[in-house]
C-alpha cells in the first residue's frame, strides 16, 4: 500500500538527513584539522516501478569527499610544516625500519597519501606528521652529487634529521675584495693588512693574514744629454709609472711552501712570504699580476718608456753624462752618420712635432731643433723611439745595455723577445732568485699559463688563479697536511672584458654592475683609505644540523651551525587521475583505489603537483558559513519528513480502527 510505502520513503529522508547532518558535524569538528577535506552526503532520488497506481521509492545517500579542494596556506613557525599547493600529496607510512648498512630508515608498513604536512622529528629524528605517518622522500647518492629520483616506495627514505652533521672542509679558494688607497705612501710601514680565518685539514681555524705594499707610484724624472758638437743639449721626461703593490702571505703556525730554482718545494718560514706584485692601470683597474721576482723586467717590456731609457746623468757607469753626451753628429769610430741614419732620426721627430721641416737628409741643426721641440717632458714614448734609433750607432758599454735593458746593434729591436720568451715560457721560476718564494699562477685545470710573450696570462673568464701551499704542521717531510688555496685577486681589465660592464664610483662605495665577475677583486680607486670589501673563502668547520628548509621542488636543504647548506632530501609528490576515487584512511591519510588509480610519482613545481612550501600549513577545506547554513536546511527537511510519517501514521490509526 502507499501508506506503508509513504513510511519507507520518508525513513529514507530521515536516514538521509541524518547522514548529512553527520559530514557537517564531522567537517566542523575537522574545521581546523590540517589539509582536511570536506565531506558531504549527496541524494539520489530512488524509484520503484508499478504498473498499478503510484509507489513511492525514496532517496540513496552517498558521503563523497572533495579531495581536490585547495585549502587555504597558513604561515607557520615551524621549518618543518609544509604545505602543498596544487593536486599532489605526500607520500608517508605508518612504519619504519632501519636500514643499517646505510644508515637510512626505509618504509617498512603501508603507504599512505595525505595533504596533512604538520612534521615532527620522533625519538629518532624520523619527521612524522601529528597523526602518525612518517614522510617519505627521495636520497642523495653515493657521491652526493644528485637525487635518486626512485618511483618505487620501497626505494624511498624516511626525511630523517638527527645525526647530521657537517665535515670539515679545508680553505682551497679565497676569493679577495680590497680597494687599495691611491694615496702616495709606501713601505711596509704603511702596509694595509687583511685578517682572514681559514680552515686547515683538521677542520681548525688558522688565520691567513694578507699584506699589500705599496712598491711605488711615480717613476724618476730622467733626462738625457746630446750635443751637437758644440752645445750639449739636456733633454728632460717625466715618468708616472703604473701603481705597483706587493703582496705577502702569513699564516698563524703554519708555513708557506715556497720553491727553489728547479721547482722543488723549499719549506718557508712563519714570517711573511712575498706571493705577488699587483699592477693597477691609471683608471685604477687591475692591470696585471705577477710572480715576486719577475716584476723588473716585466715593467721594462711592458712599460718600455717608464723602464728602459737610461737616466744618463747619474749612470756614470753606463759610459753617459753630461761630460759624455750622445753624439748626434758622429758614430762610435768617429766617422760621419749615414744620410739613413739621419733621416731615421728626423723621420722620428717629425712625427711627434709640428712647424718644423727636415731637409732630406735632415741637418744636425734639424735635430737638434726637434730635440729642443720633444723637451716638454709628457712625451717619453717619442723619445723612446728616437733614443731606439740610434742606440745601434752609438757607444754604450755591456754594463749600461743591461741596466736600459737596451739590445745590442745586431738586435735590432727594444728588447730581446725571443730570449725573453725562451727564459719565461718555461716553469714560473727565475733563474736569479734562487728561490721563489709565494704563489703558482695556474688555470682552472691546474696547468700554469702564459702570454704570447711568455707572461703570466689569465684564464678565460678573466680570473687568475694564484695559488699558495700552506703546510700546516711546519714539517716538509710530510705533505698531508698541505692545502693549496687559490686567491683569486679578481679579473684584468675587468671593463674591457666585460662588454656590458658599468662601474659606480662614488665616495661611499665601489658598486659594479652588469659585469658577471668583472671587477670582483682589487681595485685602486680614491685617495681614501684602503678597504675591505669583501672576503669570501670555501672552508668549514666541523658543524651540527640547526634547522632545515624546503624550496618549491621539494628540496630539503640542511642549515648547519658553521654556516654551511646542502641538500638532504627531496620530497616527491603522488598524482592520482581520479584523487576522489581513493580510500578515505584514519588520520587523514587516504589509499588508493581502482577507481582512484595507482599514484604517478613526480618531482614538485612539475605537472599539476604544485610546489612545495616551508613554514606553512594546508588549512581545513571547511567553510564553517556554509556548514551552518546546510545544518539549517538539514534540520528544516528532517523535521518536514516527520511530519509526513505523523500523517502516514495517523492515516493508518484510522485504518485499522474502522470498524
């Protein structure tokens, strides 16, 4: 009959009802449950069919769940609380096992998904969230170099953040960041010193202190004496050579290795060890950098007309003075010049003067008026090149030619290259200085480098490496303990090299800009005070694990107490094709389901994962608004539905009561 059928149906609705008023009493007692998802009952209506009169069927109720609600990311305090933000869960168990041989805890129960981030270390530093399942992770492999990215469970770790610590690291690369004054002070008095802590092989600090002398500023004013045969002529230059410091090297109980003339080590002494000479060009860049020892006849090829014109005033060993002036009329055995050689020496003059002629061949008077000319003492590249072109023809002693670094008249050029490239092409060691105290200049492959004029040159991206041996227990038999460190100085040039490169100058600072790592190092700018921009060396200590983070591809980065970071874990994330399909599980966990599909493992920030988040939670999908307003129509349609059992009832009461 349709009253009874009227009783079931309307059963039905209260049962329905009922199960809808549970998911809002659930979503609200969950309402601050981390990565919490809403449940809610959904009707269907349910029909019977009759071919009589009207049967009533009912309502199905079913308890779904939105597992692709995004919850709302809440800032924590915690490193450790991570959040998801896109469609990917973590992968977590409910049991760990430890893996002895290497030291890692593997899953050892049921895999798990959930969005509930909440992590805590237990008793052994295993991270477990507040409903028990422990995180599951990718590890790093043998040679640390990179994740092994495994996409069976049972290949994944426990994020385990006890007993980490940090291995000591030896200092093997300085990189130096120093303005050094452009006052005019010089000698070791006026040194600028630079403290800098470095780690031996034992993980113990030792303090490298760095030394810069100024060598020199401004070269001597020369002149030099001619005559005509009757008049001496005093021709006068000045110089300003380039701004030269030397650099030395002191490290607290500990030796510097230097190297005798054959390349041997030669234990040195605690006491400061010259390691370079540093060149800055007239801008104040970094111009060049040399091995001690090399600088002499560096500067007098590099820098011919600051170097290698004699002073013939007080030379009176070079066979030149004032009682002896260089002849321009005559060549050593008293016989006249050449018409070549006085158009040489013309052709020269003409060149750096103005107003004036030369006959052809030029007279000595000529000469002598071009001389009197070039007298202005701001051009000593001219009279360079005219002092070059009679040296060949004049008498000058063995004595004088190796102080100008003059060539003989059989040379014919300003210096010997081929002589000087076979001397300084071959090791870094001066046949002069018996031993080479300091630093090895090599590229980044180790292998010393040179210039196409057998000078030290830099590697390709501008940045020399000058490398120093410090032997930390003093003792030369043993060579454990030796740690090469490479200073790096900065680039040459640095404005040139860097095409884009930009460089601010102002009283406060030196900031460079759109140079990649032009400019990093020395520089010689101001005459303020010389300063320490930056000091920046690749040692540690030994170190305990402080605290870790979590970027947004899931890489957990450990923080350790000296100040070093490296990667520990990485958390992948599981996609399901069908996420709402999966298992609801205690603690707001969930399985998969054949409805669900099986979990696609995925790296964070890649597909519809999302990205990874520290330091904040997943909030409860639950909007409590709108949970009260569904308890209201909840309530409104249980109370409607007893009232149509009180009908039914009370139909049926007169029923059966007819008589």
């Amino acid at each position: 009959m349709s009253l009874y059928g009227s009783l079931r149906t309307s059963a039905s609705g209260l049962y329905g009802n009922s199960q809808r008023l549970a998911t809002i009493s659930d979503n609200i007692a969950n309402l601050n449950t981390i990565g919490y998802k809403r449940a809610t009952a959904e009707f269907s209506t349910f029909l019977t069919t009759n071919t009589v009169g009207y049967r009533p069927g009912g309502i199905n109720s079913t308890i779904t769940r939105d597992l692709t609600q995004q919850g709302s990311i809440e800032i924590s305090d915690k490193s450790t609380d991570f959040s998801i933000s896109g469609k990917g869960y973590f992968v977590v168990t409910d049991r760990l096992s430890y893996d002895e041989e290497n030291d890692t805890y593997r899953p050892a129960g049921s895999t798990f998904y959930t969005r509930s981030g909440q992590f805590r270390p237990d008793s052994d530093g295993n991270l477990r969230n507040s409903n028990g399942y422990y995180l599951l992770s990718w590890q790093r492999n043998d040679t640390d170099t990179e994740f092994l990215k495994a996409t069976e469970t049972e290949n994944f770790v426990s994020v385990n953040v006890a007993n980490k610590d940090s291995e000591p690291k030896a200092t093997t690369e300085l990189n130096i960041g120093v303005n050094l004054t452009t006052d005019t002070l010089t000698g070791e008095a006026n040194a600028f010193r630079v403290r800098q802590s470095v780690i031996d092989g034992q993980g113990t600090p030792r303090t490298l202190e760095l030394i810069f002398e100024r060598v020199s500023t401004v070269g001597p004013e020369k002149n030099m004496f001619f005559s005509d045969g009757n008049t001496v002529i005093d021709v006068d230059y000045n110089l300003t050579q380039p701004d030269h410091w030397r650099v030395y090297a002191v490290v607290d109980n500990a030796h510097i290795v230097t190297y005798n003339s054959d390349g041997t080590p030669n234990i040195g002494t605690e006491t400061a060890v010259p390691i370079a000479d540093v060149i800055f060009d007239s801008s104040g860049n970094l111009d060049s950098i040399l091995p001690p020892g090399l600088i002499t006849e560096y500067m007098q090829t590099k820098y011919p007309s600051q170097f290698n014109l004699p002073n013939t005033t007080p030379v009176s060993e070079a066979g030149i003075s004032e009682n002896n002036p260089i002849d321009l009329r005559t060549i050593a055995n008293g016989g006249a010049r050449t018409d070549d050689e006085m158009r040489a020496m013309g052709e020269i003059l003409e060149r750096y003067t103005t107003d004036l002629t030369f006959s052809d061949p030029p007279t000595t008077a000529e000469i002598v008026a071009g001389l009197q000319a070039l007298d202005t003492g701001e051009n000593p590249d001219a009279m360079l090149e005219f002092y070059r072109s009679i040296t060949g023809v004049i008498s000058i002693s063995d004595i004088s030619r190796e102080i100008a670094n003059v060539p003989s008249a059989t040379d014919g050029s300003i210096a010997d290259y081929t002589n000087y490239n076979n001397r300084f092409g071959a090791p870094l060691l001066s046949e002069n200085t018996g031993n080479f105290n300091g630093g090895r200049f090599v590229d980044s492959e180790g292998n010393v480098q040179y210039d196409e004029n057998g000078l030290v040159k830099y590697s390709n991206d501008g940045n020399e490496k000058l490398q120093i041996t410090v032997d930390y227990n003093s003792n030369i038999e043993t060579d454990a303990d030796q740690i090469n460190i490479d200073l790096n100085l900065g680039s040459l040039n640095f404005k040139s090299l860097q095409a884009n490169g930009i460089l601010n100058e102002s009283d406060d600072d030196i900031e460079v800009t759109n140079v990649g790592n032009g400019g990093d190092g020395l520089t010689n700018f101001y005459g303020k005070t010389s300063t320490v921009r930056f000091l920046e060396h690749d040692g540690r200590q030994f170190a305990s694990l402080e605290d870790v983070t979590i970027n947004s591809n899931g890489v957990i980065k450990g923080n350790f107490s000296n100040g070093d970071s490296r990667d520990l874990y990485q958390v992948p994330l599981a996609l399901f094709a069908n996420p709402n399909g999966m298992i609801t599980r205690s603690g707001n966990s969930y399985s998969f389901s054949e409805a669900s599909g099986t979990p696609r493992i995925t790296e964070a920030n890649t597909r519809t994962a999302g990205n990874l988040r520290g330091f904040s939670l997943e909030s409860s999908a639950v909007d409590v608004a709108q949970e009260f307003s569904d308890m209201i129509v909840t309530q409104r349609g249980y109370s409607a539905t007893t009232k149509v059992i009180s009908a039914a009832d009370q139909m049926l009461r007169e029923l059966t009561s007819i008589r």
